[in-house]
C-alpha cells in the first residue's frame, strides 16, 4: 500500500502503521486527534477503511487469510469513527470488494451492516460487484452475506443468471433461464465482468447466450452449488465447456469443492481434458489434476484419481506433470502421492 498521502496531517503515517499493526487503540487515537483522517485517502485511492481491510485478509483470495480478531477490531472503531464503506479505494474498489475477493465473511458482515453498497462497481464495469469478486474465487459464505437482505431474503448485485447459480438460487436461475434452456433478456446483465484482477486475459469469444449459460455452471462448480449444477446441466450447460478460463471441473477443483467435482465426473466431465486456463499463461493444455495438485486439493486429487485422471500428462507450458506441479506449489504430500503412482 502506497504512503504517499494527499493529506498533508503528521498524524497520517502514524494511523497507518496503527492499522498494519492491529493497534486499535493506536488507530482511535488518531482519529480522535484528527477527524479529517477519517475520510482521507492515499494517491491510489486507499482510505483508511480500506486499508484495514486489505490488513485484515492480506489481499489473498486463495488460500484465505485472516489477521485475526485484532485487525477486525480495527474495522470496528474505524466505522465507528464515521469512515465511509461507500468510499472507493485502491483501483475504484471498496472494502466490500475486498472481502468478496477474499473470502471473508466476518468483514463482509460488518461492512453490509454499516451500510457498504452492495452494487458498487469497479471503473464503472456492469458486474465488477463485491458479490461478482466472492463468487468468482468461490466464497459461497460471504457471497451469501454480501447478497443477504435485512429481511432475510437474497437481494443480488447484478441479479442475474450468473449470479444465481453461484449463490445457489433455483428460483433466480428459473428466472432467467426457461425450461427450453432459452436465456431471458436480462439473464446476462453482468456479463461484462470477466475477473477481479487484470492476470486474467481478455475473453477470446462473444459474450452470447451460450457462453453465459456455461459460463453460471462455472460459477455453480465453484461455490459447490449441486442443486444449481443439475437444473443448468438439464436446461443446456455443457460440462465440459470453457466460457472463461476454465471448465466447471476446473473451477471445482481450484477451491476442492469435492461435491461439485463429484457431481461432474458422474454426469461426464472429462477429467484429462487438457485446456488453457487462470489467469494468461498460467494453465496451458492442462487438466484438472494439474491444477488441484498446485493448489493441494487432497479431495479433488484423489476424486481425480479414482475417474481416471492421468497423472502422466504433461501442461503446453512447462512440459511438467501434476506432481511436478505440486512440487513448485509447495504441496509436497500431493507431490510424493503422485509420483508413488506415477513411479
């Protein structure tokens, strides 16, 4: 985080090591001396507010950071204070997109109670919501508390066929998308968001009505939404296609979501299929198996295994194996496993 100020007070670098360092105490002292901090903001755009939560989750989608209850308790008193969940931060995003991103629900609960839109977007992008950054990364939790409504109810933003098969919404998916697997108009609303961050690349197709329909069982894959995947699959998804950067076995292996992957090889997916996927030049003629050994999704691998999943095969990219992945992904259980097979 950048700490060249706009605000010229002497008190500004102090409160941001105070946040850094979870020093609640320390934070509201400062804020106390002087008001103006509350609302002040870094060449980048990072308030306060925002960069106690980037401190809290360690901007990481995955795997999952926490800093603990201190960092939230930084959170706390800086709301308090009067700091604006509104406030965009760094790169337009608020703190609301950082817990999506993050997968942080605590921080998101606090966030939505105090007040932070839920329909805030990046740069002005359709989709580029805090509920569209938790369902990409698969965060089903705080995708549902982001989503969640005082009265109870899922009040999503955008609300679209997307966006109800990654929350799980059977009602929302029979909304926009008919018996017949037509798409209704409307059913596509956020398709201009394609992924938090710039690593991923340009989409390489038209943003049709087929490529939204695969594209939701993607969504569904990775936030482990069965129900979702079988009522897609049955008006149309194909299991085996990739919308965006990955296929829905991809999607499900990334985050070890076992049922979800499960599901897909007992309804066909292919588990050596070989695909370019992630973010530009990360996954290139790669399986699955690749992917879930980098990442040591135990489960998945093993579920992999058990369907057939080849553990010989070898990326466009590296010309190297699962096992090999695993190795440069630090996952040296998953490592030894598959080169016991492999021999």
């Amino acid at each position: 985080m950048r700490s060249d100020w706009q605000t010229p007070a002497m008190g500004i670098d102090g409160v941001r090591r105070a946040i850094r360092a979870a020093d609640g105490p320390g934070v509201s002292a400062a804020v106390r001396a002087e008001p103006g901090l509350i609302a002040a903001a870094d060449r980048a755009g990072a308030s306060l507010l925002f960069e106690a939560a980037s401190a809290v989750t360690g901007d990481c989608a995955l795997p999952p950071v926490d800093a603990g209850a201190t960092a939230l308790d930084v959170v706390d008193r800086l709301l308090a204070a009067g700091a604006d969940p509104s406030q965009p931060g760094r790169d337009g995003w608020t703190a609301l997109h950082v817990a999506g991103f993050s997968g942080h629900t605590a921080l998101a609960q606090r966030l939505v109670a105090a007040g932070a839109p839920a329909d805030a977007t990046v740069d002005g992008v359709d989709g580029s919501t805090p509920l569209s950054f938790a369902l990409f990364y698969g965060h089903p939790a705080t995708a549902t508390a982001i989503a969640s409504a005082s009265d109870g109810r899922l009040r999503p933003a955008p609300d679209d066929l997307r966006s109800a098969a990654g929350l799980g919404d059977l009602d929302g998916i029979d909304r926009w998308l008919g018996p017949d697997g037509a798409l209704r108009s409307g059913g596509d609303a956020g398709m201009a968001f394609r992924a938090p961050i710039d690593a991923f690349p340009p989409r390489d197709r038209p943003v049709d009505a087929r490529t939204t329909i695969d594209e939701a069982l993607t969504w569904a894959a990775r936030n482990d939404r069965v129900a979702a995947m079988d009522l897609l699959v049955a008006r149309g998804a194909d299991v085996d296609a990739n919308p965006f950067r990955g296929t829905p076995l991809l999607w499900a292996t990334y985050s070890d979501r076992v049922g979800a992957a499960r599901w897909l090889l007992d309804h066909g997916a292919d588990p050596n299929l070989r695909h370019d996927f992630g973010g530009s030049g990360h996954g290139r003629a790669a399986t699955a198996l690749h992917l879930a050994a980098q990442h040591g999704a135990t489960g998945c691998v093993e579920l992999l295994l058990v369907h057939g999943a080849d553990p010989t095969i070898r990326d466009g990219a590296h010309h190297a194996t699962p096992a090999d992945w695993a190795a440069e992904g630090g996952q040296r259980a998953v490592a030894e496993r598959l080169r016991l097979i492999t021999g």
